[in-house]
C-alpha cells in the first residue's frame, strides 16, 4: 500500500479518482455527506407517485468516452442504451417534425442529407448554417485562446448567422449541452461541443441514456468495487473543515466531531463548498479565491404521470415552445403497466426556476396536450416539479481561466469536478476525467516525494485498458 488517501465527495469525480487510487494501491476513504453515492447524479423514490425519479434526465454522447469506459470498468454499462449513430427528432409547432440523423458518409458531411430537410430552417439559412458549421470543423481552438473572451452568439453573429437560425438550430444544441443560452456561453466551450459531438466523428452524437435510476445504475456497482479493492465507504459523513498543518493537508474535520489523516486529500465538491471547507489562510489565496467568481446555471425538471400512454417515442427536443425536452421514461426504462411516466428537461432554466410549482405543471401540462393529442384524453395522475438552482457552472466568457487543473498549491491537496479544467463543458464525461486526472496528478506528485510511482501509473493505465 502507497499511503492513505481521503476523498471528500462521492459524486462521478470522487468515485472515477477512488476507483483509480484503489487499484493504484492507495489505501481509500471516500466520504460523502449525503446517505447516497452519485453526486448530482443520483435517483430517488417520490414519497407521493412511489415512482423512482432522477433528480434530472441525464444523457452522454458516444464521444463520452471515459464516462462509458467507467460504465464497463463498473459492469454497468449493459444497464443504458447507445444509440448507434444520432437519431434526433424535432418537433415544432410551426413547421412540424424534423429529424438530425447521422448516416454513413463521412464526417462532416454525415449530417448533411437530414440537415438539407431540417424544416425549420429556408434553403438560404441552411446555407449560412452550413458555412458556419465548416467553420468550426476547421477551427483550431488552441490558435485562438480568444474565443474564450466572447459569447458564441457573438461568434455565430460574426459569421451570418441571424436570430432565427440562432434560435432554430443552434439552441438546440447549445442549451441542453452547456446549460446556457448562446448568448451567455463562452464562444470556446460551445465550438468544442460541437467539434467532438458532431462534427469529428459521424457516429460521436449518438445519444445514451440509462434504462434505470441512476442511482440502481451505480450505487451498488461503486461501492462493490471500491470495497473489493480495500477502500472505505463513509456516507452521510459531513466534512467540516480540512486540517492545514505546517502547509501540507493533515486530514479532515469531520461534522461529527471526528478527524481523520491522510496523507493526501483529493476534494471532488464544486467550487463553492470546497471554499467553505479551506482554512481561512487559503481562501485568501489567489489560487483559491477566484473559486468565487463562478455561477451556477439551473435546470429545472417537471415530472408528470399520466394513466395510460400518450408519448410514443422515447424524447424528443422543441422548438417555438416551452418544452425543450421531452423524456418519455416509461419507454427508456421498460417500465410495465398502463402508466406513462414523462420527464420535461428545461436547461438553463433561469426564467423557470422562481416559478411555483403548480404553476409549471399546469404550463408543461398544456404544451404536452398540443404535441401529443393522446394527452387531452388522457388523467394526469401524478406531477413533481424537481429544481436545481446549481445544476453546472455556467460556462459563461472568461469561465477558462478560472477553472483549475488537478493540483493544488497545498502539495498534497487536489482538486476534482467537472468544474475543474477537463476541456469539457460541465457534464458526467468532464466529472469523470476530471476524477481520473486528481488520481494521476496524485502519483506523480508521490513520484516527486520520492514514493514509488512506476506501478501506480502502470495500474492506472491498465484499469481501463488505457495505452501508456
């Protein structure tokens, strides 16, 4: 064994990091507050429909590939599904349904022949669209640290892009994916959604999704692995303050009472309860102290229930509507009997979230009667309105320079979450690399304090088949 290791957070960062360590030979202990593994990430059973529901409908793209990596390493990846290629129906209240479907050509240009019937958008448009999206294609984002600078609608609006098609086709996109509106999302994260989701590979925008609550997807699967490999488990284990001694990490303060050492301390929480936790010394860091200036954007979900089915396909996305997204979670969780579950995902839902709740139900309620006529017919029998004010950081400009790697000026202090410098927008891919970076950045810097490195690094390339 290496040294011990505390891992404070067991959302997808904290579990990919422990994962990683104990097959490295470190001698884990991940804590969590919360009575359940997952993070954000999580499922839960509604006291009222006795319905298991997802704080949030979360989906990963087949260019998500160290998310799916874990799946397998898990054993869990046989409980979702992945689309082949992207398959993604549209439906919009003035011009009807639209398909974005991938086919065999190839990248970019596999998009093309479902995007020439997008109808939504004229001849004309389609055109300036296409342009722009070669644009990106050939875009070398490490040449123009810049566009970090400037919002994307800005960049789309350099590049003829006008509001309608901002709002027709690059939306669709851009909201579900960074959590924020084009006009608010950094110029940078929004081209590299669309570089490594669209347009490198025809079969990257395939899109995935569990067939279970999220928790019964990882929950168990975790903790059995991290258990087997030697590690500890604490839940509902609140960490008060983390114990600075003499400039190195000492341990953790537990809200108990209790303290626990460590040699090394990895912290997967986001930004602002990490703040809370650092010794006042710390928080005046520069390092340490523009942690502050990050945002939360919010998604809001609105469950309904109605007694018989009224959805056929599995989701769909809206234009011209208050739906952005539509999850039919009875169909993606095979669940049986007469009921249909529905799940409405409103991402960066800062016009939504003061809403009441009776008040969105009756809101979505409606719109779903419009798109699907099944539902005037049909009893709503149940609804739950589920709201995160802090769903993801909000990737607005300049979001690139506060993000942090994996290591800390506090040698044996790390940092993990998919806030932290992954490249990724704040998504399950960005929390597991950014889980799996803390961990490496671990053994080197054990390498550097003269602990042995050489066959840690080697586990962890050979714990998901990785070359070196």
């Amino acid at each position: 064994m290496r040294g011990t290791v505390l891992i404070v957070g067991g959302g997808l960062a904290g579990l990919a990091a422990a994962c990683d360590l104990a097959d490295a030979g470190y001698r884990v202990t991940l804590l969590e507050k919360r009575p359940f593994l997952g993070g954000r990430a999580y499922s839960y059973v509604d006291g009222r429909s006795g319905q298991e529901v997802d704080n949030g409908q979360h989906v990963f793209l087949r260019c998500c590939t160290e998310y799916i990596a874990f799946l397998k390493r898990l054993g869990v990846r046989e409980r979702t599904h992945l689309q082949r290629r992207l398959y993604l129906r549209l439906l919009d209240k003035l011009t009807g349904k639209s398909v974005l479907q991938a086919d065999r050509l190839p990248a970019p240009f596999h998009l093309l022949r479902s995007f020439l019937r997008y109808r939504p958008l004229s001849l004309g448009e389609k055109l300036l669209a296409a342009y722009a999206l070669f644009r990106l294609h050939s875009l070398d984002r490490a040449r123009h640290p810049e566009l970090d600078s400037i919002s994307f609608r800005e960049w789309l609006r350099a590049h003829g892009q006008t509001e309608h098609i901002i709002r027709s086709f690059w939306e669709v996109i851009v909201r579900p994916t960074l959590n924020e509106e084009s006009s608010q999302a950094s110029a940078d994260l929004a081209a590299m959604v669309f570089q490594e989701g669209l347009l490198r590979d025809r079969d990257a925008g395939a899109i995935g999704y569990a067939r279970v609550g999220l928790s019964t997807l990882l929950e168990d699967a975790a903790r059995r692995y991290l258990e087997a490999r030697g590690a500890t488990v604490r839940l509902g284990c609140g960490v008060r303050e983390l114990l600075l001694r003499d400039g190195v990490m000492a341990g953790v303060a537990l809200e108990n009472g209790e303290a626990l050492q460590g040699d090394w301390v990895v912290v997967a929480l986001p930004p602002g309860n990490l703040l809370s936790l650092l010794p006042p010394a710390l928080r005046e860091e520069p390092f340490f102290a523009r942690f502050g200036r990050f945002q939360g954007s919010p998604i809001v979900n609105v469950h309904l229930w109605f007694d018989r089915p009224v959805m056929s396909i599995p989701f769909a996305a809206f234009l011209n509507s208050p739906l952005q997204w539509a999850f039919n979670k009875t169909r993606l969780w095979g669940t049986p009997g007469e009921e249909q579950h529905l799940d409405i995902s409103l991402s960066a839902a800062y016009f939504w979230e003061d809403w009441p709740g009776r008040d969105l139900i009756e809101v979505m309620h409606k719109e779903v009667m419009a798109f699907f006529p099944a539902a005037r017919t049909a009893a709503l029998r149940w609804s739950l309105v589920v709201k995160q004010p802090w769903a993801t950081f909000a990737p607005r400009p300049g979001v690139r320079a506060l993000r942090p790697g994996p290591v800390t000026p506090v040698a044996n202090l790390l940092l993990a979450g998919d806030w932290t410098d992954t490249g990724w927008p704040a998504t399950m891919e960005s929390a597991v690399r950014s889980g799996r970076q803390a961990a490496r950045a671990l053994v080197r810097r054990a390498g550097e304090r003269g602990e042995s490195a050489f066959a840690a690094e080697k586990a962890l390339e050979l714990s998901l088949g990785e070359r070196p």
